[in-house]
C-alpha cells in the first residue's frame, strides 16, 4: 500500500484518536501496531475493547513511523474512489446480465474479472451506478426493470451469489441511476426525475450513513438527462446533467442553490454532459466524443474547457450514455471510462499538471459479448 494511500485513509470515519482504524492495518513478527493498538486474532492490529470482526487488511507493515503521515488528503473522490479499507480494482456494473465486475488494476485486453457478483441472492436488477465507501463498501444503484429501484451495498470482499449488507429505499426515488459517497460515508443517489419530489427536474437524495431510508432530497436543474453524481474532497457534491454542472453542499435540501456552477460552452452543438469525476484541482466531464477538463472552482454560463481528452478509441454513438470516474493519486490523474454500448472500459493516462491535461496511450479492459456498462469505479492501491 503506498503512503498516500494510508493519508486518504486517515480521513475515514471511526479513528479512534490515532490515525488508524480497527483492522486497518496487518502485525506480525515483522511488523508492529500503530500507537494505541494491539495484534490481535488473524495478525490484525485491534483497537483496544473492539470485538466486532474484521473486513479488510490494508498495510502489511505500517510500525510506528507511519503516524508521522500528514492527516491531509491528495486527491478528491470521483462518485466511486476511496483508498481506506477498499480492495484495489476497477468495479464496473453491467445492466444486461444484472451484475457487477471486478478487474484488477492492471488488467488490459480481453480478461476475466478478478470477482463477479450475480445471482438472485445478489438482488441486482439492471444496476447503474457505482461507488466505494470509506469502509470498503461497494454502493450500487440499482435501477431495477420496474417503477422503483433502490440502493444496494455489499460487502468489500463480496464475490458470486452473495446477499447485499443493506438494501436502501424510499418511495420517492424510482430508478435510482447514479451515486456517490460523502465525506462521513452518507450515500447520495440521483434520478432522472421523482414524480412524487418534481416530475421535470433530477433529484439527488441523501441516505444518512447505515440508515435505509433517505431523510431528505435537492432538486437539480431541469434537464431530461440521465444525471451522475461525484462528490469532492470537502464532502460536496457534483451533479453533472446536460449542459449544467453543479457543486452543492452536503445539507442541500430542497430547491437550495448550487455553491457554484456552470454550463458548457458546447451545449450548443447537442453534446452533453453524461457523467463527471472530480479532483482537488478539476473537473472532469465526459461527453460523446472527449472528456472535458474545467478548474475545480469553475462557474458562469458557456465555460470552455482548459482542456480536452480526445483519445480516438472512446468516441461514441451520440445516442449512448457515457459515464466516468477517476484515479487522482499519482502524478496526473487516470481516467476511466465507458459507453452502454460498447464492451470496453477504457482506461485514459495523462501528462501535464492542474487542469491543462493531455491523454496518454489508452488501453481498454474488454468484457465478455454480453457486457453491457452502467457505472465505473476505480480504486487504487
């Protein structure tokens, strides 16, 4: 596990007044606990008087000298990427067959997914939108093929016919198609729109962490596009819906007003926005034919992006949707995108700095010929 992965760790929910968590990290004879813990059963660092068991183990050797780590973060959080107790990979839902895929990090051409989560105990129905919590966590919309859907999160080890941890409704959200994690672990999930809240605008809903219910909502712009959600490295949320891309904060409730926004210059030419990532320093939004790159604090009407990704193997048909996510932690960020009509995930590099980007060489992940997209998430090492 690398440094910063343990920096974006420490800002997870639960540290018990280090910066560690219970299980957070592996002992042994070769390595040592983090102040304040102790080895405990399985070789797993324990808080002291926790007893609840274990999920996942991030650092096989931390000792001492890693309570030194600044508590600060290095990245955003794209609706899908968090680096504490996650197992490494690049999750990707798929509507056709009602599952969800696991790939390896660096997993390229025509292989076979690390884990698959399918069958009925799974309760997947046409699953869309995807993201990882703090704990691990895999957070999955599930559209569903009838007028409601709802929210399912699984285990972080969670492989083949395996029943959800929690399944979170409400009544008002029919067909839930995005969501994304706040800063405290609380899911927000977006609809088109919720006959019940506001028949022509999205409507982003907020699940407190663990409840099952969602105990209030915002509504978005009016626009009769599929909306995705990310959410940033204050805990805001970015809704992006056809040409418009705002940033809210996370007691939006109601018809409350962005913190900031702005539409795209090139709505005007029929492209929209079908889904974003964000980092500290960008935003990044994906439309039929590039992904666009804005400033983090971008705002006004016809914005023009500082940068374009317009590697040619991910232009699609301007009749699909299109979704996004991000791996902001290394020198530049990764992107990783796709199209509900393609079996590819394609996995975009880039040079420069800020949001003054360049694509590198992509490469794509290819599924197998029923493989039919809705979400991406990627979480690193």
């Amino acid at each position: 596990m690398t440094r910063l992965a343990i920096v974006l760790a420490l800002t997870a929910a639960c540290s018990y007044g280090t910066k560690f968590r219970d299980c957070q990290v592996s002992c042994g004879e070769q390595s040592s606990c983090p102040d304040g813990f102790a080895c405990g059963a399985g070789n797993l660092c324990r808080a002291p008087g926790v007893t609840t068991s274990c999920s996942s183990v991030l650092d096989a050797n931390p000792g001492n000298d890693a309570e030194g780590i600044d508590s600060g973060t290095g990245g955003g959080n794209d609706g899908g990427l968090h680096a504490g107790a996650a197992l490494p990979g690049v999750y990707v839902t798929d509507g056709n067959q009602s599952r969800v895929l696991v790939w390896l990090l660096d997993a390229t051409g025509a292989v076979s997914p690390q884990r698959t989560l399918a069958g009925s105990n799974t309760l997947l129905d046409n699953p869309v939108g995807i993201a990882i919590d703090h704990a691990g966590e895999i957070v999955v919309a599930n559209e569903g093929t009838s007028a409601l859907g709802n929210l399912l999160v699984f285990a972080p080890d969670a492989d083949g016919d395996v029943a959800p941890l929690r399944v979170l409704a409400d009544p008002n959200l029919p067909r839930p198609l995005a969501v994304a994690i706040g800063s405290d672990d609380s899911i927000f999930a977006a609809t088109t729109a919720s006959a019940q809240v506001n028949a022509d605008n999205p409507t982003v809903f907020h699940f407190a962490p663990g409840a099952t219910t969602s105990d209030r909502n915002f509504i978005g712009p009016a626009r009769l596009v599929a909306p995705s959600l990310a959410s940033d490295s204050a805990g805001d949320v970015v809704l992006s819906v056809a040409d418009f891309v705002g940033t809210y904060a996370p007691t939006a409730a109601g018809s409350a007003q962005p913190i900031r926004g702005f539409t795209r210059q090139l709505a005007s030419a029929g492209t929209i926005s079908a889904a974003a990532a964000v980092t500290d320093a960008v935003i990044a939004v994906r439309d039929q034919t590039s992904i666009e790159l804005y400033p983090a604090t971008q705002v006004g009407a016809e914005a023009k992006p500082v940068s374009q990704l317009t590697p040619v193997d991910i232009a699609t048909d301007s009749s699909t949707t299109t979704m996004l996510a991000v791996d902001p932690t290394g020198p530049t960020p990764v992107f990783y995108t796709l199209d509900f009509e393609h079996p590819d995930v394609f996995v975009v590099p880039t040079s420069g700095s800020g949001s003054s980007l360049t694509a590198g060489p992509v490469h794509s992940i290819v599924g197998d010929i029923s493989f039919n997209p809705g979400g991406v998430a990627v979480v690193p090492q």
